[in-house]
C-alpha cells in the first residue's frame, strides 16, 4: 500500500509501471485525495491501470489531516506500507505509530530536505520518520544526506531518485509541424529562451525579467517565453509592460497542454528554472535542451541531483545576475557548447535519471 497526497498527472505512468512490475508478487494499492475537482493536477484512476482507494483532506491551518486513514489500513491489512513522508499530515503520524505498534513493514516516502533550510520542526519530523520508519525513501542524495546529518541510521536510506515518462510527456513532431509553430508565433530568427514554472515567489520567476531587460540591449533576437500560473501573474505582465519589454518577453500564463508545451520546448535554445528546479528539469533535458539554474543550497529542489554543470546544464551564482547574464550569453554565443549540453542532456534521461531507473530503484528499497 502506497498513502499519498493526491496523484498529480506526471506520476499516474510511476504508478502504472509499479504496479505492473510487481504484480506477480503484491497486489499495489494507492491511498490519495481523489476528491479534488482539479483536473490539472489529479486524474481519475480509471485513466491508469492502478487501484486507489480515496480519502479526501481536511485542511486546519498550515495542517492536514485524513479521517479513517488507520481503518483504511486495518481493513485492508496491507503487508507493506510506504507512507509519503509530509510532516504537516497529522494521520501520517497517526499511521507510522500504529504499523509500529502492530510491528508493520512501513517505509517513509520524501524529498526530506526543506526548501529554505531547516527548522526546528522539520529536523524533530524527520528524526521521527527515522525512528518510526523501517525504511527512507528519499528522493535525491540531498535528502540521504540530510537524514544522514540528522542521525538517522544510514542503512534505512535508499535514493529512489526523481523522473517523469518522458514517452508520455514529451511529443515529436514533423518538421512542418514545428515550421509552422515557429510561423504562427513569429519565431523567425529569434533565439527562445524558455522558462516553464510556476510563478511563485520562492520560484523567482521575476529575476530573468530583470536578466532579460539588460541582455535584449545587446541582442534584439532574444526572445524570453515565460509559462506558468501563480500569485505572481499579473504582476509580471505589468512589470514587463511598464518596461516595455513585451517584444522581447511573453508572458504564456498557465499551459498544461502537452502538445503546446512540447513545442515550446522543442524551438528553445535553454530552459530556465532561477531556483528551486522541479520535474520540468526532467522534461527540458528529456529534449535536448540544457537546464539553466542556481545553485542555491537552501533553495534547491531534489531534482538539482540531475544536474551538471558544463555537461547538461548552466549553473549560476545564486542571486547574482551580472553571473546569470554573463553565463546565458556565453552559452548563447557558443555553438559548440549548446551541441554539447543538449547531448549530455539527452544522455542524463537516457542512461540515468529516467522512469525505468525510479521504479527498479523503489522496488530494490521494497526487499
């Protein structure tokens, strides 16, 4: 049994494949909050060979809590738990307690770092987990290395590591397909420069709008596409028209459109995360195009493991923008280097960091 959030549209393949790999010896059962009447972000099981069972949340504050999750284990009497590690869910507290009580199999599921540093309440949460826990499961060596930090016994760490289905997510097209994108959106001879996040202020979306306004004064053929929803939307497009800017920078908004973000993806030259990178990582290198991003101790995502500088991607001074632009239009200005990080990109997906990878790494962490 698997208890987890809610099962965002990029994870429904992870699941599929799981349950398809283990078929033969566990009958795999998601527990997650179905109930939301989002469809971006969760999908109904029927459109994924898995079984869910769903609890919805209930939200106090900055707490969550899910009502009949312990007789949801109970009744169906799981031999194995995993157990998705979010400290602020107080009935995973609830679950861990009881499979220990009842001396359960049960394994802690998480990023286990904390976005900003640490706090006194994360570090207590993830020793718990530790001490609850027979296994961690961790998303990235960020994560071990922070339980480890902590004193957790490093033998219950495993690295599962991050990815999305790159068959499924990512679309080819023809070449007239794509010549008449670049058509229809006037990219005749421009230089795009991608950003595909959501634009939240921990994200930063706004540093490469002050990058772009300097930069575009040397070099009118930039074209800076920004997408992405957030609290900070409208307050972009303003900026960006107070400046003038909106020739050299456009502001998508919201896009979860495969086939449009495919497209996107397939006429730029970079992607840009500022900080805080997340699955798009997966999805930019799975094209070819080399991620560009901080290297932020605090403020880096797990998906930052993927990433190399100088093999499939651009790193820069956190904060410093006179780093960040002396980078872009280095990479910018060198052929040879785009050829040679949009390779190391497609091998990072290829070799290494891929869907196959996660689930045969997650199945190991099961024995």
């Amino acid at each position: 049994m698997i208890v987890t959030n809610i099962i965002p549209h990029y994870n429904l393949s992870f699941y599929a494949r799981l349950t398809s790999e283990l078929k033969e010896k566990y009958n795999v059962i998601i527990i997650a909050d179905q109930a939301s009447d989002s469809d971006v972000f969760v999908k109904n099981e029927e459109e994924a060979d898995i079984n869910v069972v769903s609890l919805p949340f209930l939200k106090t504050g900055r707490f969550t809590y899910r009502k009949g999750l312990v007789g949801a284990l109970r009744r169906l009497n799981p031999d194995k738990v995993v157990v998705y590690g979010n400290p602020r869910d107080m009935a995973v507290w609830l679950v861990l307690i009881y499979l220990k009580l009842t001396r359960k199999w049960c394994a802690a599921y998480g990023m286990f770092h904390r976005i900003g540093g640490m706090n006194r309440f994360s570090r207590v949460a993830y020793k718990a987990f530790g001490i609850l826990s027979r296994k961690l499961f961790t998303y990235s060596r960020r994560g071990a290395i922070t339980l480890d930090a902590l004193g957790v016994d490093s033998n219950k760490i495993k690295v599962i590591g991050t990815a999305i289905d790159n068959n499924e997510e990512i679309q080819i097209f023809d070449k007239d397909t794509q010549a008449k994108f670049v058509a229809d959106h006037q990219l005749e001879g421009k230089t795009v420069v991608l950003q595909v996040v959501r634009l939240s202020a921990y994200k930063k979306p706004g540093f490469i709008v002050d990058a772009a306004q300097e930069m575009i004064l040397k070099n009118k053929r930039l074209l800076f596409v920004l997408i992405g929803g957030g609290e900070l939307l409208e307050e972009l497009k303003v900026k960006v028209a107070r400046l003038e800017l909106e020739q050299s920078i456009r502001i998508l908004g919201p896009c979860y459109d495969k086939n449009q973000l495919s497209l996107w993806f397939s006429v730029a030259k970079i992607s840009i995360v500022p900080t805080c990178i997340g699955l798009s990582a997966h999805h930019s290198l799975g094209f070819g195009v080399p991620v560009m991003t901080d290297d932020s101790i605090a403020n880096q995502a797990s998906e930052f493991d993927i990433l190399q500088h100088g093999l499939n991607a651009v790193v820069y001074k956190e904060g410093s923008i006179n780093d960040f632009i002396l980078k872009l239009e280095s990479f910018l200005d060198n052929e040879k280097m785009q050829e040679s990080l949009s390779q190391g990109a497609l091998n990072t997906i290829k070799y290494n960091s891929n869907l196959e990878t996660k689930v045969r790494n997650f199945i190991d962490a099961l024995s």
